[in-house]
C-alpha cells in the first residue's frame, strides 16, 4: 500500500519529502479547500520538482468547483501544468472531468456504487478515493465492481462532519476563500447563553469529533480488499511525521498492533464497522 | 412561465399544496431511496394516487429517488425507478451521477438533478447534462448573477430554492450529522428520523466534564446538563433546539439560527433571466402553513407576470408568511450575494 499525504503549506511539502510518504498531495488558494495559504503558480511548479526530485509522486488537489470565467482559465492552466508535468489532479467536483481526464476522483465525487464507478472510468478516472462513510463490506463490493481502478481510502487524519463544497459552519468562522475549511466541526466548539453562560459542547468536545480517525488495524485488511492507496490527512503539526512514519512501517507488517503504542491518543475507525455513528460520537478506541 | 414548486411528504400535504396555487410538487418515494423528510415517505401506491392527482388538476408531480444509493440497494432501486415510470410521473429527481446514467439509458423520463448532485458550478450542471440530465437544481444560495451563468452556459431547466430553513450543507452535499447523533447510516441523507421527538438523559453533575449520554438510540454528551432534543417542528439537526438542564433550570439553544430563507424579492430576477422553476420548501407543519406559503408565493409569481413593471413585495404577503413560519425570515438572501 502506498501512503500519500496532504501538504497545507511549502514547509510541509520540503517536510514530507524528507518523510517516508509515497506522494504528497497539495494544492493552491483559488480550488483547495482546505485551509491552504502562500501558494502560486511559481510555488506550485517548485513544490512539484522538489516532490519529483525526491522520487515520490506530486498530487495537484482541486477540489472547488471552478464557477468564474476567470476560475475556469485558472483551472485550465493548472491542468495544463500537471498534464505537461506528469502529475495526478485530484477532482472535487464533476464538472471538472470535462477539463481534464487521468485523474483522481477526491471523496467529494460521490461514488457510491458501481454504476458512478462505470461513468468516473469512462471519464478517464484512474484512482477513486472512497468515502468515509462507507462501511467494510461496501468498499469490498466497490473494488471488486472495478478492477482496472485504483482505490484509496483516508487511513489517518480529522473526518469532517459532513463533505461540502460551502459548510455553514465554516461561514461562522473567519474564512478565505470558497468553501474554506479547516475542521471547525472538529475543534473545541461551546456554547453559551446570552449572558455568557457556557451551556454545553456537543459531543463533550465537539461537533463530530476530536478525534482523529486511525484505520492501523485494518491496514491487512484493506490492503487485502483491494485498497493500493493509504491517504494520511495532516493536521500541520510536528507529530504528523510520527504518524506517517509509523503507517510506512505498518504497512510492511499489517495486523501488528505494536504501532499503535507509537501514536499519541484515543482513535476511531469512523463507519468502517457499519452505521455506528454514535460509535464514532463516541470515541470507541480502534484496539477494542 | 416559472413553475412553482413544492416539495410534499405525504399526500395531505401534496394536495394543500397543489390546491394552494403550487404548479408541481416532489414526492420523496420510500425511506431507501430518497433522503429528507424524516420517515415520512410515499409508498408506490400512494405515489400512484399523487401522480393521478396532479394530473388531474393539470398539475405535475416529479418523484424524488434522490438517495446516495449503495450497490447493495441498487436493484431495488432500479425496480422502483421502473414502478416511478408506470405511473407516468412527470420525472424523476436524483442524486448520484452513476443513477442518472443509468436511467437515461432505460427510460425516457424527464431526469431532474437534486440539489444533492451538487451541481456546484455551470460545469457541473453540463456534465451532468452529458449524462441526460434536463434539469438542474442549483445549491442553495449561489448568487444571482451565478444562476444567470447557469442558464446562459448550460441551456438547460434551472430551478432555484427561494424558500425554506437553511442548513449547514448549504450545497446539499453529505452531512454526517445525523449519523452521528441518531445511529443511521449515512446513504439515507436523513435530517431527522421522525420517531424521534425527545430525547432525555441523565448523567452525573459535576466538575468533570462528561462524555455522553445514551438513551435508546440516541447518544449526546454535555458538561453541565443532559440534553434532550425538541421534536416539535425540528427539521434539521443542526438547527433543531436543545433543551440543556443546568440544575433545575431549562435552556433552550441551538447550533445555527433558526431562519427561513424567504426570497420573494427576487422572483424578478430570476423570472426575467428565465429560471424555470422556483421551489419552495415546506417543511413538515401544520397544514395551514403549507397553504399560506403557498399561497403567498401563488400570488407573488402572478402579480408579477401580469404586472410586472409596478410590481414589488406587498407587506401583506410578508405579514401572512410570517405569521404561518412564527421564526425569523430573511428576506434578501439573494441580494447579500449569495456565495
């Protein structure tokens, strides 16, 4: 299984090049989602060659829908860029794959059964990014109704309370650009009454919750359905290196849960078991 | 002439509905292909009767299978899709891009892109027409001038919310609220099971701040209080109030803002750049307050068309929307931009 990562920022990128990652995936202001700063055309291109100068694979995100004319260009010449440099675009929206073909379908293309399997594939679509929502038996049934896909599933990182292009929640908070998103739902979110009174926390913490999701046990069995990509979301922090190191080493020796002593905290392993969302609320740990 | 819209959960509603003034409704069929609404749902029988009672009035009715469908629910699926076109429905409305394929391959039925598709941009809307979508349901709240941009680029039928709460998922896309706190999977795209109308626990006061609360199969956790949640008119979880008991006392909070999108203002707008289809969401009430809504947005969209140079928002229409919503309305979401 390869493991790619997701940069927010240059540093990163220079960081996770020295990591043991498979591919970095990064992106750029005007299509990220995510809370990406600092980054233009020049910056991509450096990013890209330093990514490909350490023997790992670059991944271009795009996961905003282009809606401007001018958007629309933008997109278009990042295309260009990653087509001319060999690189994978990761889709968010539908829309694009008529800008682009070979390319990753992000799990904001929702692919939920084989029949949006058939029409990704048709498009060009080489690798599927499986939703989180998912349980074992429906990833099973995915990959086996597409074999000449690749399919990658998020092992490590914040899952969101929901995949959307314009989250409400993030409306309230500061934000730059479309659909910025930096896991409001999974931060520390209280609330008070008028007179300033704190009331409650959903979920003791948060809205969905603070804890990261870790698929470590079920690497073997990932792997063995089929799953030939690990993504690891960053939360920007020097720990992360940690965890992607320790997933580059599980993955060579699935089923031992030694690593799991090596990672800091409780964790989840989201809907993988079915629809467990209260499972997921609350914190079951992944080693019970 | 733009079509006013409105999507019903039951037959009760769908004829207040179209009696009122509305010229076709949605009819959200079984729990396992279409989200929202609850648990409220039509089954193949009394979809049939819809349909017929549209017709009869010359009205129509689309039938809403607009469920992140798994493929271990796709045969079903299929069958029903096949029951939706025996009883010449008007159309269908869905969701997952593999679906529309594969409906456009079978019948030749109208297909209607939910606002779930998250047809987020033009491009998006004409992709999903390469795949024999005719109409395009634009996520909330877009801008006006980027639902001009949708008809201009795509030629196809576009249809605009302009009335109902606003929710977290502004683009329709997959909330994983419910799933959270209600223990449903998340294909169903379910807001809020309709069996739940109250949930209360207990758990120890104190210094620590504690983890949950778990009562049937409800779970939810707070520091000072149990929580339960209202079930009187809650739609959505994200706006639905909870009730948190700090000793003896009970408050009354809620994530976001209870608040109904009301656009009459724009009805202009969007009937001279040749919106096809305004809808109106009406929420599970009363049935006195689907009228009204309806009613209200009947008499809005014809004084309009037969006048449309003196035409402007009657105070009468937004004391007699207020007055059945009893919640806040904004009036002007349109015109603060969109997104």
């Amino acid at each position: 299984m390869e493991i790619t990562v997701t940069a927010y920022t240059y540093p990163e990128v220079e960081k996770w090049v020295k990591s043991g990652a498979d591919s970095i995936r990064f992106g750029e202001p005007h299509c990220y989602l995510k809370a990406l700063r600092d980054w233009d055309e020049k910056k991509i291109r450096k990013a890209c060659a330093l990514i490909e100068s350490s023997g790992k694979k670059a991944q271009l995100q795009l996961l905003v829908a282009p809606s401007s004319r001018e958007e629309i260009e933008y997109t278009r010449n990042l295309c260009n860029l990653a087509s001319s440099n060999g690189i994978d675009l990761v889709l968010g929206s539908l829309g694009m794959l008529k800008i682009t073909n070979s390319c990753v379908a992000g799990s904001y293309i929702k692919a939920y059964n084989r029949l949006d399997l058939e029409v990704l594939s048709r498009h060009g679509v080489r690798i599927v990014s499986i939703s989180p929502d998912l349980a074992k038996e429906e990833i099973e049934g995915l990959i086996r109704n597409a074999p000449s896909m690749l399919f990658e599933y998020q092992i490590h990182g914040p899952v969101s309370l929901m995949t959307s292009w314009k989250c409400f929640l993030r409306q309230m908070c500061p934000a730059e650009g479309k659909g910025n998103c930096s896991y409001v739902c999974t931060g520390y979110i209280r609330m008070h009454s008028l007179s300033g009174e704190e009331l409650f926390d959903v979920n003791g913490n948060s809205l969905a919750t603070s804890r990261d999701l870790c698929m470590l046990p079920h690497l073997g069995e990932l792997f063995d359905m089929g799953v030939s990509i690990g993504l690891i979301e960053t939360r920007n922090r020097e720990y992360d290196n940690c965890i992607i190191d320790v997933y580059k080493e599980a993955v060579q020796d699935p089923g031992n849960f030694e690593y799991l002593k090596r990672l800091r905290g409780n964790f989840l392993d989201g809907w993988y078991h079915g629809k467990e969302g209260n499972s997921f609320c609350l914190g079951r740990k992944v080693d019970e | 002439m733009v079509e006013l819209v409105v999507p019903t959960p039951n037959l009760e509603v769908l004829k207040a509905a179209l009696d009122s003034g509305a010229d076709s409704v949605y009819v959200p069929i079984t729990k396992k292909v279409s989200i929202r609404f609850g648990s409220s749902f039509f089954s193949l029988g009394e979809m049939e009767k819809a349909v017929g009672y549209a017709h009869d009035l010359g009205k129509k009715a689309y039938v809403v299978v607009n469920a992140h469908v798994r493929d271990r629910g796709l045969e079903d699926f299929q069958r029903t899709v096949e029951s939706i076109y025996s009883a010449e429905a008007d159309g269908v409305v869905v969701s997952s891009f593999g679906v529309i394929d594969w409906i456009n391959k079978h019948y030749p039925i109208k297909i209607i892109a939910s606002g779930v598709a998250s047809a987020i941009s033009p491009e998006d809307a004409l992709f999903l027409k390469s795949l024999g979508v005719t109409r395009v349901i634009i996520p909330r709240l877009r801008s006006l001038q980027s639902i001009k941009e949708y008809k201009e680029k795509t030629n196809m039928e576009v249809e605009v919310y302009v009335s109902g709460f606003i929710c977290s998922a502004w683009d329709g896309k997959r909330c994983f609220l419910p799933s959270l706190l209600y223990d449903v999977g998340t294909e169903s795209g379910l807001c809020i099971p309709k069996d739940v109308k109250r949930v209360s626990g207990l758990y120890l006061a104190g210094d620590h701040p504690i983890r949950s609360v778990r009562l049937g199969t409800d779970s939810f956790s707070t520091r000072h209080g149990s929580v339960g949640i209202e079930g009187q008119g809650l739609i959505t979880p994200c706006i639905g109030d909870y009730i948190v008991k700090c000793g003896d006392d009970s408050i009354k909070a809620h994530l976001m803002e209870f608040e109904v999108q009301c656009d009459l203002a724009a009805i202009p707008y969007l009937i001279k750049n040749n919106v096809d289809s305004l809808k109106v969401v009406a929420e599970v009430k009363s049935l006195d307050y689907i009228k009204k809504m309806v009613e209200v947005w009947r008499k809005a969209i014809d004084a309009y068309e037969a006048s449309p140079e003196s035409w402007k928002v009657e105070e009468g229409w937004i004391r007699a929307l207020q007055a059945a919503y009893n919640l806040p309305i904004r009036l002007d979401s349109y015109f603060k931009g969109g997104c």
